[in-house]
C-alpha cells in the first residue's frame, strides 16, 4: 500500500494522494462493518454520490485545509478532527505507541490489558468468545462445546435483541448501524457481568467497533473460526440466510472484500481454527484443541 501511494504522491501531488489515503480509509472502514455505499449514505445523511467522490480520493478540498492547518501547528488532521477531549497522558502515550513495530504493539496491548484490565482480564479464560464471518460455525460449535464444558452459550445477536426490544432487521431498519453497535456494547457488557463461564457467539463485525472488540479480547479468550470464502457462502445459502448480500449480484466479491477488511482484526485473536473442508465432528475437535490451550 504504501509503494503506491509513494507512486501516486508523484504522480497528483501530496494533496492528491491525502484525499486517497482518506478515501481509502472511509471504503475499507465500510467493507469492515459490511456496508453498501448505500447503508452508509443512508445512515449518514451524505449522499451516495458524494461518498463515492470521496472513496475515490475527490473529496471536499476543505480537508486538505484543515490538513494545511495541522500541519502549521506541527499537528496531525486526526488531532483536529478527533472527538475525544485533550488528555495529556493520553497524548504522550499514543506517540510512545507510535514508535513501536506490530509485534511490540500487540505486546504492549496485552501487558495493559493485564495490568489494567481488572477483573474481567484476569478471569478471561474462563469465557470463551467465537469470532470470525457468518458461516464459520460459531453458533454450531459454540453450541456444541458449550454443552461439552457445561456453561451456558450465548449468542450475541439474540442479546442484542434482547436489549433493544427488537429484531436486528428492525434496528437496522429503524435506527441505523450507530444504533446497533450501541446497543451490541450494552448486549456484550450485560453478557460479561452476568456470566463468569460462557461461550460466546459474536456477530462478524463486532471486531469493526474498536471499543467493544477490546472489551471482548480483555475479557474472553478469543478464537477466530475460519473457513475459505466459497465454504462461508454456501453455509449462508445453506441457512437461507443472505444479510447483508439480498439482491447483490456480486455478493462473493462483496464477502471477499469483508474479509480481506476484517482480516488483521480477526489475526488480534489468541487462537484461529479453520474448519475448512472438515466435518462437524473434526472441527470441534480442533476448537477444544484451541481452547485447552487456554486452560
């Protein structure tokens, strides 16, 4: 990625190359929470024409000023537009942060999580969390090993519902994807409070919401359930269940696509199993491989 925006930076120019960083940003936060162009314009109040100028890297020239104006204070765009108050500490922290590699990065997240995550962290093996995309078995294994375990299994979406009094179609429908990850927040902290040992089913783009995915890595041990792509939708088809893909055409680009946007995230688990090609029966086995492991 960053050889062809070096390329591009010569080609249209640095200010060019920033409203395509930005662009590129805006469509690969879309694809993580498995959003059409058209969700989002709904949802936003932008519209999708303007939303297809910015992913494109033509977006409104008043970013590149309020670029310009950062960088006289020696500031970053993301320190002006940040919705957060100024914290000092917290400021100092995030440029220590900044200087580490990936590895020391996820070093450092779980030398804080440990030290700072409370009680949750500290008894997080004791819940575990089946992350990755719809048709990777969560709700079948998860089921499964938690009858073999003998804690209760929960699903994270019938919580949702729970909490909000209604249908995740009607949420979205009604209140839009803020709503929803509002009330996954509460759905996810009501499930830790109330349960020391569980298996947890969460949807595929919990890991898209920061907050809530960390809450989930400090207080559960976390397996990403993985399968290839073509073994993701024909288990959907085979469920007669096509959210969010109804009438797309091009729905297997559009799950690649997810994927490849969700990947790095679903990697910050502590265990993967892939569950491609096996049977029911191979693939439990697998998944209590992985979680003796954190016992």
């Amino acid at each position: 990625m960053s050889v062809v925006l070096r390329e591009r930076d010569d080609d249209i120019g640095d200010g060019g190359a920033f409203l395509l960083r930005v662009g590129e940003r805006v469509r690969e936060a879309r694809a993580r929470r498995g959003m059409t162009r058209k969700l989002l314009a709904r949802d936003s109040g932008v519209s999708e024409r303007y939303i297809a100028q910015l992913e494109s890297g033509q977006g409104n020239i008043s970013i590149l000023l309020l670029r310009q104006i950062a960088q006289a204070m020696n500031l970053s765009a993301d320190d002006l537009v940040r919705d957060t108050p100024d914290r000092p500490d917290l400021t100092l922290l995030v440029e220590t942060l900044r200087r580490l590699n990936a590895a020391e990065l996820t070093d450092a997240r779980q030398t804080l999580n440990a030290m700072f995550g409370g009680a949750a962290a500290r008894e997080r093996g004791k819940r575990i969390a089946l992350i990755g995309l719809r048709g990777a078995g969560k709700s079948t294994l998860g089921a499964m090993l938690a009858r073999d375990l003998r804690v209760p299994f929960i699903e994270l979406d019938r919580e949702i519902e729970r909490v909000a009094g209604a249908s995740l179609a009607e949420i979205f429908d009604l209140y839009g994807q803020a709503a929803y990850r509002r009330y996954e927040r509460r759905a996810l902290e009501t499930v830790l409070e109330g349960n020391d040992r569980a298996v947890i089913a969460t949807g595929g783009s919990i890991v898209s919401e920061p907050g809530t995915y960390d809450l989930l890595l400090t207080a559960c041990y976390t397996i990403w359930l993985t399968a290839a792509p073509e073994e993701h939708m024909g288990r959907v088809v085979a469920q007669s269940d096509l959210r969010p893909m109804a009438g797309n055409d091009e729905a297997m680009a559009d799950l690649r696509r997810i994927l490849d946007g969700r990947e790095a995230l679903y990697a910050k688990a502590d265990a993967r199993v892939d569950t491609s090609g096996a049977t029911v029966a191979a693939s439990l086995k697998r998944l209590k491989t992985a979680v003796r492991a954190a016992r």
